[in-house]
DNA sequence: AAGCGCAGCAACCGCAGTGTT
DNA sequence: CAACACTGCGGTTGCTGCGCT
C-alpha cells in the first residue's frame, strides 16, 4: 500500500512557474516565512501547486543569495572531492558551497562534471596502457622473454614508488595541479583543517617518523609507517583494515586513541586530525563510505589476501562498484591511502623505510 | 529555413526519515 | 507504540534552447 499522496493531484498545476506565481510564493514567505507547513502554503496564497513543488521553487530558486550560473574550478574540485569522499549526497555538498543548491549540484554534475571527468580518465588510461606497451617491449628487447610460466603479462596495477594521493582529477602518476590542490586545501582550512605545511607540530606522544616525501604533495599530518604496518599484518592479530583504518571505529575513537590495533602499533594520534574540522556529519559519512569500500574490498580480496597483500585483481573490486570509474579518478579517499600500502607489503622490507602517507 | 539531435536545467516523483497525535 | 503527516533527499523526466546539417 502506498502512500497518500500529499495533494490532489488533479487539482495541481505542474510544469514551469509563471513571474506571477514567483511572485505570490516569494511575497508571501519574506512576509510570514513558511510557517513550517509547506502542505498548507500554496492554499493560504492561493496558489494551485503542491506544497512540495512550492517549497522545491523556493529552495532553488527563489530563495535569497542563490547563486546561479557557471561553477568555479575551485568549486568543481570541491564538489569532485566531496562526491569521491561521500557520494551523491549533494544537499551536504551544497552546504559546503553557499549560494548553491543541490539540485543545482546535482543537474552540474550529471550534465557536466562528471563526462569530464570520464573523459579525463580515460586519456589517462590510454597514456598509462600505451607506456606500458613501451615499458613491456625495451623489457622484452633487453632481457628476452623474461616471462615465467604462470605470470600474468598485464599492466601492474599498484605504482613501485610510494603512493602520491593527490587532491586532483590526476592520477597518480601525475603532480597534483598547483590550483587544485589549493582549493581543497582551503576548503579543509574553511572546515578547520591542519595541514603539514602549515606548521608542523609533532604530538607528545607520537612516533616522529622522517617523512622523505615533498610534505607539500601530502597535504595532511597523517603519516603511517609502513613497515610497522606490515608487520602488524603479518602478526594477523587483527585484520589491516581493522588495524589501522578508521572506518572500524567511531570518529571519536579514532582521533582520540593512540593505537589502532592490538599489536602495539603507534600511530600518531594526530593522524586524522585533517578531519577535525570537518563537521561530525560530514566525518561520519567519509568513514562509513570507506567502511563500505573497505568492505568491498575485503569481501573482494579476502582477509587472507588482504593481509598478504597477494591479491592480482585488486583494481577491478573498487572499480566494478556501484561507485564505479569514479572511484579511480584519484580523488582523496582513505581507502585509496590504504591500497598502496596494501601493495607494497611484501617489498616493504627491501624498500627500507617507507611511508604510507594519507590524504584524508 | 526547417528538421534533428543534444545538452542543460527546472521540476516531478517516490522513498526514507522524523515529528506528532 | 502504531498510524499518520510532513519534510528532505536523490533519481529521473521532460521541456527548452542551441548548434549542426
């Protein structure tokens, strides 16, 4: 059975609004405000329109200091982030962008920002899959075939080199675009964000770890040591997500405790604190997103090969998920922090140290 | 100039959550 | 505590204008 509808349908106008209609419902509401009742509105001024389709009008349209016309680019990269970080959840993503609406948000990204970026990562593929090519044949060419039986000759999907996580459309094999990692850097400073370069305190009681990356690509204090990480991996008293991701715990959990996990493994306990400023609302949903992807993943990987880090396949379980190419455009995740981490497991030890940094 | 296709945007629909009785 | 009323949200639809042939 389903529900009521909230007006007589017959008795609606629907479609477009005329000036005069713009006029009552706008008059009327600077006057005496909704008065909480949208059902009722439209009867009060005599307007023949339901409740929802005039509280929908005022929202996004009507509705004082609504900005319209084209986005900025720090606005595109702030609604790419967020979207990458939380999803279609385009009303907290318009509360993050005054003047916008979420319908607004949500018609941009649908028409526009998202076949750009589809596009975007699409040249990338074909740049990545030709560079392989040359990569695999000077292979072939110096040292024969160097294939043993059973190797998959595919593309390897985890970079060699510690992870780069930009704040950008890049991948990433590319140098976060100098624009697009200042907006998102002041959009977490807007939120109340710290980040490594603007100062650098240490907390009493974390672990100082040497940082060999250029502090300004890793725009966050949230440094892990790797090979720490490893290990407790290894030991398997808890699975690496749950060790030492957030996304087991509450936000409060997190940010307040000094170890992730059961093997007395000291993570900084300023390693979150990028999210501080964030509001609650917005915290919880960045991890409990990346609790599903983590999900996904384990349930992908499975939690033996999530600790081995053996797993081939990696990229097509993040990919093939209803958050689909998305996901890949490199955007900040926790969870695409992890990955690399996950990958370079087994070399950690050759690497010496070696450090997963996270962009939150 | 007319027809067609496409992109952008406003508006609608239905579900879920929350408050009230 | 259940039923109902209302709001908020995200997905989808359909209209409109513009560019191309």
């Amino acid at each position: 059975m389903g529900r009521a509808p909230c007006c007589d349908k017959a008795n609606v106008k629907k479609g477009p609004w005329s000036p005069e209609e713009d006029a009552k419902l706008k008059a009327y509401i600077e006057e005496n405000g909704t008065g909480g009742n949208w059902i009722a509105l439209p009867q009060k001024i005599g307007l023949k329109r339901c409740g929802k389709s005039c509280r929908l009008r005022w929202l996004n349209y009507l509705r004082p200091n609504i900005k319209h016309g084209a986005f900025s680019e720090e606005e595109d990269n702030i609604i790419c982030s967020l979207y990458t970080n939380i999803g279609s959840r385009w009303s907290i993503i318009a509360a993050q962008l005054p003047g916008r609406t979420d319908n607004d948000i949500k018609n941009y990204w649908n028409t526009r920002l998202k076949k750009k970026l589809l596009g975007k990562q699409r040249k990338e593929q074909q740049a990545r899959r030709a560079s392989w090519l040359t990569v695999k044949q000077e292979m072939k060419r110096e040292s024969g075939d160097y294939m043993l039986p059973g190797m998959v000759s595919q593309p390897p999907y985890w970079p060699q080199q510690p992870p780069v996580i930009p704040f950008t459309t890049t991948t990433n094999q590319d140098p976060p675009l100098p624009n697009d990692q200042e907006s998102i850097k002041n959009l977490f400073i807007k939120l109340g964000g710290r980040f490594s370069d603007d100062h650098h305190p240490q907390s009493s009681t974390s672990t100082p770890i040497p940082n060999p990356m250029n502090s300004s690509r890793y725009p966050l204090d949230v440094s892990f040591a790797q090979d720490q990480l490893y290990e407790n991996s290894m030991n398997n008293t808890v699975s690496p997500a749950s060790s030492f991701s957030p996304i087991n715990s509450t936000c409060s959990q997190v940010t307040n405790s000094t170890h992730f996990n059961t093997n007395e493994a000291a993570v900084p306990n300023d390693m979150f604190q990028g999210l501080d400023g964030f509001t609650d609302e917005l915290r919880e949903l960045i991890y409990s997103n990346n609790q599903q992807i983590m999900n996904g993943l384990e349930g992908f990987y499975g939690t033996d090969n999530m600790v081995d880090g053996s797993s081939t396949t990696g990229s097509s379980s993040v990919e093939s998920s209803s958050w689909g190419d998305i996901y890949s455009l490199g955007f900040p995740q926790l969870v695409t922090g992890f990955e690399p981490c996950q990958q370079n497991m087994p070399q950690a030890s050759t690497y010496g140290e070696q450090y997963c940094t996270w962009a939150v």
